[in-house]
C-alpha cells in the first residue's frame, strides 16, 4: 500500500486540524495510522474493530498473544470499554492526561484481538496534543502499540517509523521528537488495593508510592523470564527493542569499563555519561557517544532508541552502555536496557 506522510504541528493549525481529520477517517473505516505520543510513536487502529486490530499485528509482525494498549481521549471514556474502581480513578486523577497504563477488567465492546484473549484489556490517556485530537476526532478507542516492527527499538521519530513502517500503513503523522522516548508504565490494580507494576516508564515506583499506594513490581521488570515463570504482561516474553549490532551492558564504574574496552580493540561505539566523555574518547578504537548526564537520566530516556537506532547504521561491531541504577526513571531504562542487550552483562 501507498503510504502518506504528513507533518503535524502541535500547535493544530488548519491546516493541521484537517490532517487529523484524514487520519480520523482512516481509523474509522478500518485503517492503520502512526501517530507521535509523548512516550513513543504508537500504531493506530479502532480498538473496537476485530479486523482493525488484526491489522496492527499483521504490519508490525507482533506475535498473536501480545496485546494492544487501547487509548481514550478522557480518563472517564474508558466505562464503555472496561471495568473501573476508585483506584483507578485516583491514578487517573494523578497521571492522566500522561505516561500510564491501567489495566482493568474488559468489557464485551473490545474484541478479543485487541486483549490477546485475556480478561482484561490496557488503557492510556495520552498527554500529546496531536495524540489527544486524533482519538477525539475518530470518536472511538485508538488501539496502538509502539509503531516499529515487531522484536526492533521502538520508534521515536518518524524517520523511525519511515523505516519500518512505510508501505505497511496508510498515514503517518510526523510530530517531531517524541519528548519521553520510553514506552509507557504499565500497572494492575489488585484486589487488595495494591499495585503490580508490570512495566516501569516515566512515571516511576516512586511516583506512585507517593500516592500512599503498594507498589508490587512484577518478577520480569528487572530480570529475564525464569523457566515456568507466569508471564502477568505477555509483551515481557519476547525479545524486544534489540538494535542488530551486539549490544552489551557493564556493571561497574567506568574506569573499569575503560579498561576492559581498552583491550578488546573492537571498533565499538560507547553509549556513557557526559560526564564519562572524556574517559572514552582517550581510546581511538571506541567511538564515546553521550547519553546526558547521569544526574538526569531523562536525557537518556529520550535517546536511548534512537542512538542504538543510529548505532546500527554505523560502522560498529559492538554496542556499550552502562548498566542503569534501577530506580526513578533509571527503573524503566534498565528494564529495556537488559533486554536490548538480550541480558548479556559484563560485571566489572
Ligand atoms: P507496546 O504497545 O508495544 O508498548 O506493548 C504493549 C504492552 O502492554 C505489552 O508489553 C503487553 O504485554 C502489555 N499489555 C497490553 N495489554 C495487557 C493486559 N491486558 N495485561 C497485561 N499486559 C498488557
Ligand atoms: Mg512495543
């Protein structure tokens, strides 16, 4: 299929403004549309079409168990297509419009394809004005997973989403840099008035804590699937967000990561701390490229992606990084750091 490109600028111009309505059509007569969030680009479909949904699965080659996170314009949007509790409407109170996914009790209105088969069903109410205006204008659930295919780094910019998505989609909407470049948080309110955190984003343990809620994190956050582990979120199974390039993460100070580099004379590119810049570039065989610094990870958040996008177009043999302190935001890069790098880590 013909893919058509179009820039969209958040400040909803006319112009803009009949953009969205295009693509508002597109996904109500069945169609896929890439549309930016604040997380990450995020691949359009009417949750409440069977066919639709089938669709999304088809273009990014997602494996058939793996659900889809619906978006609504409105925290409250959601009765028709789920089951809500007080709880639900606390976090929603504090996050939403924003980075967070609840995941509640489905109801009939949502097709089987869209949970995956299970009982209940993913819900987001994104903050970006572009995202926001198009579930608004389609005046149905948008169901979207991040818009790369299946297995590669989510996309977060549509040079990305060119790359992986043209000719399988029928719009894309170019809304710049996505600001967060991290998939959502993903939590499940229990019965007992407690959290499981099945995914770490931007909003983070902490966050939530702060909200005078138990927050539970679910085993496959921070380590690999242990054989016979129950899987609570299906997308944790799979390999996920993995540039090409061999990617390998260090767990260690960076003099020592220096030195174990130093030996290895591979024309590796260096993910590290601006801090750390320095350091690496004394090395002529390592290409150092800065990740912000590490007393605001948020830069690194933004980037990670996209630099091991940009690594694998380059002349390296190897990827590194270092290992994350898991907790704040460093909680959500760690867990897609780990399994960019498939879980190879070297303990220095
Ligand atoms: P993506 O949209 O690519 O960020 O992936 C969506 C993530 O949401 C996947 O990891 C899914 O496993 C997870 N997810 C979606 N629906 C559910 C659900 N009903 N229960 C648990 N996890 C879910
Ligand atoms: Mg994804």
């Amino acid at each position: 299929m013909t893919t058509e490109f179009t820039r969209i600028s958040a400040a909803m111009s006319g112009e803009d403004l009949e953009s969205i309505e295009r693509a508002a059509t597109v996904i109500r007569n069945g169609g896929l549309v890439v549309f930016p969030t604040e997380t990450v680009y995020g691949l359009g479909a009417d949750a409440t079409q069977r066919a639709a949904a089938e669709r999304i699965y088809a273009a990014k080659g997602r494996p058939a168990d793996n659900p889809l996170i619906i978006h609504i314009a409105a925290p409250e949007d959601v009765e028709r297509y789920a089951v809500t509790s007080p709880l639900y409407y606390r976090l929603a109170e504090a996050f939403m419009p924003g980075p967070l996914t609840v995941v509640l009790p489905v109801r009939d209105t949502i097709p089987r394809t869209v949970t995956a088969g299970l009982p209940t069903v993913a819900v987001r109410c994104p903050s970006h004005p572009v995202a926001a205006a198009l579930i608004r204008a389609a005046g149905v659930p948008i169901a979207a997973p991040s818009a790369n295919l299946s297995g590669s780094p989510s996309p977060t910019n549509a040079a990305h989403v060119r790359d992986d998505m043209d000719g399988r989609v029928d719009m894309i909407l170019d809304g710049g840099s996505s600001v967060i470049g991290l998939e959502s948080t993903i939590v499940k309110p229990e019965e007992d008035g407690t959290l499981t955190l099945l995914r770490p984003g931007a909003v983070t343990p902490e966050d939530l804590a702060a909200l005078g809620i138990e927050v539970r994190l679910a085993g496959a956050v921070m380590h690999a699937l242990r054989p016979g582990e129950t899987v609570l979120s299906p997308g944790m199974k799979y390999k996920h967000y993995a540039p090409r390039t061999p990617f390998y993460l260090w767990d260690g100070d960076s003099a020592k990561a220096l030195s174990y580099l130093k030996d290895r004379e591979e024309k590796a590119a260096v993910l590290c701390y601006e801090e750390d810049l320095a350091l690496f570039l004394t090395v002529p065989s390592l290409t150092p490229i800065s990740v912000g610094s590490r007393e605001a990870l948020g830069g690194f958040a933004s980037r990670l992606f996209a630099l091991l996008r940009e690594c694998d177009k380059g002349p390296y043999t190897a990827i590194y990084a270092p290992l994350p302190p898991p907790h704040g935001l460093g909680l959500a890069l760690y867990n897609r750091m780990i399994r960019a790098a498939a879980h190879q880590i070297i303990t220095l």
